[in-house]
C-alpha cells in the first residue's frame, strides 16, 4: 500500500499514537495529511513542531459531531482513528461521555468513510477491551464489535482494527509521571507493586500500525505478542530504586492485562510477531 500522493486523515493525530503515525506518513510523500483533534492548544503545539505548510491540515473538532467527520472526511483515501478517552478514571467518572466517544463518535467515523467511500479505514484499540472491568476497556471493545459489524454490512470499504498495550512513555503515562516525580525528589506513586503490563516502544508500535494497515482486512484484529512485565521492575529499570508511596488499585483495574480472550486465540490465524482474530460469525 502506497501513501504517496494520497490525502489520509488522523483522527485524534495530537496524541501519543496520532503524532506517530503523522511523523511517518510525513516520510511517505502524501498529498495532505489532516490532523483532527478536539484540543486546540495540541493542535497549537503541533503546528508549531511540524509548521504550516501544504502537507499539514489542522482540524479542530470532535468526532461525536457527524456533520463535522462528514466534512473532515471529504476526499480523504485512508483514515487512522487514534481519537478517544483513554484514562481508566476520567472513565470512570465520565462514562456517558466515554461511550460518546469510544463509540458514537467511531460510529460517525466509520459512517463517514462510508459516505466518502474510503479506502481503508484502521482502528486503534487497546488491551483493555479484552476481558474489560471498566468503562473505557468496556466501551473499546463494543467498539471493536461496532467496526466489525459495520464492515460486514458495507465490506467495499476496508476496515482493520489493532489492539494494542500500553506505549512506553506516552503522554499522562507511568512512566512521564515517575520521571517526574524522580526530577522533585517526591516518592514514586505506584498503585501495585505486582501489577503487569504489556509494554511497547513507540518505534514497534508504528512498525506493528503500518504493518496491520497494509496488511489487515476485513474487520481483521491484529494483536502483537508480547510479554507482561511487572511495573515495579519497568520503574526501577527507568529512575532506579526510589521511596515507593503504594496507594492502592484503581476502580476495575486489573492486576494482570490479557491480549485475547480464549475463545480468540482458539481462532486467531498466528504468526511470529502478532495474532490476526479474523472476523467470523456475521
């Protein structure tokens, strides 16, 4: 797949994960990439890293809008959606407007590449959609089904969704946090010390992104295979032994993430590096 002269269109392209994936596309010649976001003042940041010239389109906007995806949509060829609420707490708390979100506004996004017949459209979601206890991993995994059930339903329009762990040092993070904390002398905060994680650095999340884009098809999951590692030892490996202030799980946090459920790896197609769950059943 050839992104060169191509226009593509980042939703939620000013987060940990968008401004990876328009870093790349940038190195790919295409013809426009539009960064859509809700937050003016990361659109801001990012116009003032990456300029304003011809390549880059800011759109500030939010996905729960449909007339407002419809429009950011027009005569784009390939979408990314990165757009969503992320933090378990804010879900938490906010879980109407989590669900808004998570999945009203990808429903606006996927009707919105039906309107304009795009060509492929990739879906970000987490290990929190498997097996969920919480709003967002609850609301993320509906929209996994929601993505599927709509590519069964208009299969000329290509849909591909990856699931992936947490990206090592992202924005609002553990790992920005401690630094931080390291940097002020305040003992580090962690919520369990035998809680795991599935980690990835930001170079194998774009590597394994592109690869399902290119490569995905169908309502298609693609999964990494990774290995759990204990938080405790990911933050002594990154400030070193510290004070430790234990504070205790947050509400529906699990101690141990999965990556499929049993009965997707029961049909999951495996290679070397990730598992594809192919879309059965509609």
């Amino acid at each position: 797949m050839d992104f060169k002269d191509k226009t593509i269109c980042v939703f939620g392209g000013t987060g940990t994960i968008g401004t990876l994936i328009v870093e790349y596309l940038s190195t790919q010649k295409p013809y426009v990439i539009r960064i859509f976001s809700n937050d003016e003042n990361s659109l801001w940041e990012c116009q003032q890293k990456w300029g304003v010239n011809e390549l880059y389109r800011y759109l500030l906007g939010d996905i729960r809008n449909l007339e407002r995806v419809k429009r950011a949509l027009k005569g784009v060829d390939y979408v990314f959606n990165c757009a969503a609420i992320k933090h378990v707490p804010f879900g938490e708390y906010n879980p109407l407007e989590t669900v808004h979100i998570n999945f009203d506004g990808l429903d606006n996004i996927i009707e919105g590449c039906i309107i304009h017949k795009i060509k492929k459209l990739l879906q970000i979601s987490t290990d929190k959609a498997c097996e969920p206890t919480t709003v967002m991993g609850m609301s993320k995994g509906l929209g996994e089904k929601l993505l599927r059930s709509r590519w069964s339903q208009n299969p000329e329009i290509q849909m591909v969704i990856v699931r992936l762990g947490n990206v090592y040092g992202s924005r609002g993070s553990v790992i920005p946090l401690v630094r931080e904390q390291k940097a002020n002398g305040l003992p580090i905060t962690i919520t369990n010390p035998d809680m795991e994680r599935f980690f990835m650095m930001p170079e194998e999340v774009i590597d394994f992104i592109m690869k399902a884009f290119k490569n995905g098809k169908d309502g298609e999951i693609w999964v990494p295979r990774l290995k759990e590692s204990k938080l405790m030892d990911v933050i002594e490996k990154e400030v070193g032994k510290c004070p430790i202030n234990i504070i205790g799980n947050r509400k529906g946090e699990k101690l141990h993430e999965k990556l499929l459920t049993d009965y997707e790896r029961s049909i999951s197609l495996i290679s070397i590096n990730e598992w594809v769950i192919p879309n059965i059943g509609w």
